[in-house]
C-alpha cells in the first residue's frame, strides 16, 4: 500500500468531498431536488444527505 505524505493525502480528501458533492448535486438535480430520493440512489439515508448537505453549504 504506498504510503501519501501530507499534502497528497489533503488533495485525496479534497478530491473526495469535490466528487461527494458533484454527486449529490448531480442526483438533487435529475430529482428535483428530492433529498429523500437523492438520498436512496446515493444509497445513503435522508439523515446523511441533510448533514452533508449542511456541511457542504448546499
């Protein structure tokens, strides 16, 4: 397993939250922003599209 120094393993993580947030904006977006929908095709609960979304400033 290689082993990521600081500022790779930042830009991992960044790179992660820029593709979670894509993804849940892309899914609000064919739903028309039904988060309870968004939420069971991203196969997560309603509760963790609400507080990613939160935290995400969506």
């Amino acid at each position: 397993m290689e082993t990521l120094d600081a500022d790779e393993e930042t830009r991992a993580i960044t790179s992660l939250e820029n593709l979670e947030r894509r993804e849940i904006l892309r899914a609000l977006d064919l739903l028309g922003g039904n988060r309870s929908e968004a939420a069971r095709q991203l196969g997560i609960s309603r509760k963790t599209i609400d507080r990613k979304c939160a935290a995400l400033g969506l």
